[in-house]
C-alpha cells in the first residue's frame, strides 16, 4: 500500500498554560483568513462557545476550526490549558501532526505549559514556539525563550525536539513576527502561517488502505443527534456508506454514516466524501462513543484506545435534603441526577461516577477541583439541584505503603507577601524546591505539595497576596502519605432556627464573626451563616427579631449598621467546607450546611465519635 504526503493539509493543534493567550491567538487567524464577510459583527474568544468559558475566560472543551492560507487548509485544534480537563488535551493530540507551543513573555513556562508539552512530545508532534503577549510591560521575550529552551531540555526524548522555531507575537492585536523588536510593527499574523507551512509536517497518508478513524470529540446537533469527530488514519469514507463500529470492549457492529462534514472557519460544511488525513465529523450513529474505533465494513481493525490519566480528587453528588430541597431546581430527584451524571462519562472521559450504598448519593471522581466545579456549574445552570460534598484525594496502596497524589506548585508573589504564604505552605506540608527573585520586587517560587493541601489554598492565596499573585500546580504523581495537616480553619456559625435573617440578628452574629448572608435571605436550621473567630461551631440565631417597646434609647436604634456580607463563590464553597458540611447547590442559589442540621444530634454525634 501506497504512502504519500497530503501537501494540502496540516493539522495543528494549539497548547499552553492557562491565559497564555491560545483563544485570542485563534481570534486573529481567523479574521485574518478572510472567512468572514466584510459586513459581518466578529466578537472576541470567538472559539470559546460556551457560556462557561466565556465567564472564566479559560477553554474548557476542545474545539475544530479550519482555514486556507496559500491553498493549504490549516486545520486548527484549540485545547484547554488547563491540567484538570487533560483529558481532553490527550484525546485531540492524536489528531494533529504538529503543534504551537504558546508562551507568556512575562509568565514564562508555567505547570501546565510542561504538562501539555510532555503530552505532545509523548505522540511525537512537532512543536513551534509562540511568544505571546508582547505588549506587555514587563515582557522579556530572551529569558522567555532561555526558560523554554530548558524546559525542552527537561522534556525532549530526541535530539531534533530540541531544534524549534520561534514566533514572537501580540495575538490580541493580530500581529506576529520573527524578530521580539519587529512586531509591535508588523502589520498581520502571516509569519505564523508561513512557519507552520513551513514546520508542521504535511500527514503521510494511505488512501488506497481500509478506511479507519478513531473517534477523539463528540458534537450535538438538535436535528441530526450525537455527532462523532476524529481524524482518518487510513482510507476513504463516503457520507451514506456502511461502516464497521469497534466500541472500547472491543465488541464490533455495522453502522451507517448518514451525513459528513468537514471543518471550515467557525462551522461545519457537508461534503460527500474525506479520506485520510481530513479531520471529520460524521452522524448517523446515535450512541457513539469517543474512543470508539469507525473502520471498514469488511475489514474492522481497531485503533489502540485513548488512555487518560487517573483521577485525583473525588466528591459524592446527593438529592438535596435540606428544608429548602426541591423548591428551586427543575430536576431534583435521585434518577435525574443518576441520568445526568452517567451522561457526562460519554464526553468527559477523565470523570468516573459510581453508585454508593446510599440510592441518592453518587461519587465522582475527577482530575482537579476546577474539572469537578465546571461540572457542577453546568448542572446547576441546567435546571439541575443537589448537594456535594468536600473534595478529598483518592489516595492508593502501593506495596503495602499508602500513597496519595501530589503536585508540582508555582507561585509569583510580591515580596512582601511571601512570608505569610510560605507560613501557610508550611502548614500544608509543602516543601519548597526553588525560590528566584526577578531583582524587581516579586519572587518566583516552586513548591512539592500533597494535593489535599491545596484545597481551600488557592482562595487563601489570592487574599494573602491581595489579588496580585500567580498560581499554578500540576499533578507530578504519587508519593507516600505526608502525614496529617492540622487545622486550617475556624469554626462556623450556624443558624439555629428556621426563619428570615433579619438586621438585629445579623447584628449579633456580626459581633462573633464574619456573615455570609444577608437581611431577608430566609434560613434554616444547620444552615452555615457566617464564619466564628474561634475554632469551635456556634449556633445563633439570626432570624431573632428586636423586642419592641415604646421607649427609644437613642438614634442608633433607628438602623441597624452590618458589616456587607462575604459571598463565596462555587469554588470558594467547595474550598471551605468540612468534611461534616455540604454545599447545597440549586440554579438560584449556594448555601452552606451542616451534615446534620439539629444541633442537639450534632453534639450527640460528636460525643459518640
């Protein structure tokens, strides 16, 4: 069988550390490949559909997009950044031969730039160098490069991964050039394009072989349902054609392809036939499942299956129970939320769900706390109502020995804040590894860190640093049990009725701690309402009204003078909680709660352990 290189294709996919630019960078080769019409309202983050990635400003899913440039199409594949959704910057590799390496000027390689690269050098693609971000203050485009070229020498299994190309580059102003000094005024983007012509290898492909493809991506479409999305390795396919279908057991059925696309600018079109080489989308095959092989009615041979690194964290999803239960969601029940749940293992393959004893409980498992909060998210936006609980780390065995996951975490700190966050590191069992000051004021600093001790450190950081830090972590693998990490947090205040939070009871709560509500939210009993100065629960009652009497004893009588309240995010939720508390999640709203709500079986509870 004939092997010939396809001269009018390349397949790139797009890498890097989170905010390193990789959404806008795409924004700009697209305006700039002229598949928009001249009267049509182009936005930013173009490629970021989804109403969740816009709000966080990260890419979540891996998305297709494809232009012409010089009568090549460039199919353009842009990956989350982001570890926690790796399994989806796993999947998509397989479907590109080369790929841009984006790089922040100032920020430099970051975990994630290391995680993303070692995945690309693990399937051999060939990668350019983006030094984006330019126009940046404190851009420094030499020691950027210097720090990128150590980490290929980290990374690289092969002498000719150390030889790359440089591209330098301001993507939200749609400019890039071969020298750092030449692109503030080059007028476009077509340096890059001319050095991925130029780098990225066209695919080899064997187009008289039988058809096979691998199913990386999934798509959904009200008229023709699930819709599969991969790369063909070998062969032909013609829209309407019989196909064989390999399911991950290995199991083998026919099925029909009823309708083929090929990717251009930000849609699909409908073509009649692809073969080897084309990136594809394809329906007609209501159940299908990534990793899936799609292959020769005749001949199926199936592709090696996509693996995908464990899981590290893990939650339990429940039916709400508090007093408020059922009132906001539209889908509230055990079956509903099981549905949902089991729904997502067929796109989101680095999640695990299983049953538990409990028929209303269900716990999930995935790569990080962004991965399982994004999810939650998404089930609260659609209508969805339950309750979760504390993140906690899968530990192992290995040879008798328990081990639990750990991570590679980065930190850019002002100076003065450093010795409060490295106080608190130290409480976590971090251990510092490398610490470099840049000589103008802030540090760079490098720690190794059981997983469980960043959670709820993230949103501590951010406090202590007053916003102005940098952090990033990255699951480097497993190591034995670092021991016990003491308390991190204080008591909480919990309401002790049910009622309506009023100003005179908020007042009180105020004078003990910290509130997280405010006047008129209504309350229940084992409600979490605010946070104790002290380390032990208090339960108060906040919906206490003032006694009333005909006698004014001053004008400060008149109104009732709070402290705004702290509102915690999702994120922020699932950071503080305990392991008695859940977070009560509804499409209206997030409350925090005891386990259990009466404080009297709570004291009880606690005498008993």
């Amino acid at each position: 069988m004939q092997h010939k290189l396809r001269e009018d294709i390349r397949n790139v996919a797009i890498i890097a550390h989170v905010d390193h630019g990789k959404t806008t960078l795409v924004d700009g080769m697209l305006k700039q490949s002229n598949i928009f019409r001249k009267n049509e309202t182009v936005g930013n983050l173009i490629m970021d559909s989804n109403e969740l990635e816009r709000e966080k400003g990260i890419t979540i899913l891996a998305k297709n997009t494809a232009i012409i440039y010089k009568n090549v199409k460039i199919n353009i594949i842009d990956t989350p950044g982001h570890a926690d959704f790796g399994g989806e910057v796993e999947r998509v590799l397989n479907m590109a031969d080369g790929c841009l390496l984006l790089v922040d000027a100032v920020d430099g390689p970051m975990p994630q730039t290391r995680f993303v690269l070692s995945k690309a050098f693990e399937i051999g693609l060939k990668p350019i160098v983006v030094i984006n971000k330019l126009d940046r203050p404190n851009a420094r485009p030499a020691v950027i490069l210097e720090m990128t070229q150590d980490l290929f020498l980290d990374l690289a299994t092969d002498a000719e991964q150390l030889d790359f190309p440089v591209v330098y580059a301001i993507a939200r102003e749609g400019k890039a050039a071969l020298d750092p000094e030449k692109v503030a005024s080059s007028l476009d983007i077509s340096p890059l394009f001319d050095t991925i012509l130029k780098y990225v290898p066209a695919p080899m492909v064997q187009e008289d072989a039988h058809f096979q493809m691998l199913v990386t991506s999934l798509d959904y479409n009200n008229h023709l349902g699930r819709i599969g999305v991969g790369r063909i390795m070998r062969g032909q396919v013609k829209s309407g054609e019989t196909v064989s279908r390999i399911d991950r057991e290995g199991v083998i059925s026919r099925a029909k392809i009823s309708s083929l696309f090929t990717f251009q600018g930000l849609g699909k079109i409908e073509i009649e036939e692809a073969s080897a080489g084309d990136l594809i989308a394809f329906s007609g095959i209501s159940d299908i499942s990534i990793g899936e092989t799609i292959a020769d009615a005749e001949n199926p041979d199936a592709l090696p299956p996509i693996a995908v690194e464990e899981p590290t964290l893990q939650l339990t999803f429940g039916v709400n129970t508090s007093p408020f239960g059922g009132r906001e969601g539209t889908y509230s029940t055990s079956r509903q939320l099981r549905d949902r749940l089991y729904r997502e293992l067929q796109t989101n393959i680095a999640l695990r769900v299983q049953d538990t004893d409990s028929a209303d409980v269900f716990l999930v498992s995935g790569r990080g706390e962004l991965h399982l909060s994004i999810l939650i998210e998404m089930m609260r936006r659609e209508g969805y109502e339950f309750q979760v609980s504390r993140p906690e780390v899968i530990s192992k065995e290995i040879n008798g020995h328990k081990m639990e996951p750990v991570e590679h975490l980065i930190l850019d700190v002002e100076e003065e804040y450093e010795g409060p966050v490295i106080e608190q590191l130290g409480r976590r069992r971090a251990q510092m590894m490398k610490y470099n000051p840049d000589g103008k004021g802030r540090v760079r600093i490098e720690f190794s860190i059981p997983t469980r001790g960043l959670i709820g450190f993230r949103n501590l950081f951010l406090t202590l640093t007053r916003g102005g830090g940098v952090i990033a972590s990255l699951f480097t693998g497993y190591e034995p049990w670092y021991g016990d990490i003491g308390q991190v947090r204080n008591g909480v205040l919990v309401a002790s009725e049910d009622g309506m939070a009023t100003s005179y009871g908020l007042a009180n709560a105020q004078e003990r701690g910290q509130t997280f509500v405010e006047p008129g939210t209504p309350v229940y009993e084992g409600m979490i309402i605010g946070l104790y100065s002290r380390e032990s629960d208090l339960p108060v009652n906040i919906a206490k009204e003032k006694k009333l009497t005909n006698i004014r004893s001053s004008t400060s009588d008149i109104g009732v003078r709070l402290t705004p309240p702290i509102i915690l995010s999702l994120e922020q939720s699932l950071d503080f909680i305990e392991s008695d508390e859940l977070v009560e999640i509804t499409p209206k709203n997030i409350r925090l709660r005891k386990r259990v709500l009466n404080h009297g079986e709570r004291v009880k509870k606690l005498k008993n352990n």
